[in-house]
C-alpha cells in the first residue's frame, strides 16, 4: 500500500512540474482578462483537457 501511495505521489509530482501551473498562471490571467468568469473557467477546463490528453499521448 505504501509503494501505490509513493509511487503516485511521484507522479503527481512530475505531472505538476511539467505543467507548472504556478508559472503559466499570470499568462493564463493575461490572455482571459476579457473574459467573463464562466467562460475563464471553461477555457482553463479546456487547456487542462487538451495538457492532460498530450501528456497521456506521450506517455504511451
């Protein structure tokens, strides 16, 4: 049970660092600063989609 809860932890890790949502946040507030709140939303569930399905992609 600990080598599950170690080894996703690295995952999240990794996927977090190559993400770096903390860096890209400013820029994602700069190109949606036009934008109603709903549709901020809807465009970062998007970007996240899109991240998550070329990550997966290249993963395989």
């Amino acid at each position: 049970m600990t080598e599950n809860i170690a080894f996703a932890l690295l995952c999240f890790t990794s996927f977090f660092s190559l993400m770096n949502p903390l860096g890209i946040m400013p820029v994602f507030i700069t190109m949606t600063s036009n934008l109603e709140a709903v549709d901020q939303k809807r465009t970062a569930r998007k970007a996240m989609i899109a991240a998550f399905l070329t990550l997966l992609a290249f993963a395989f």
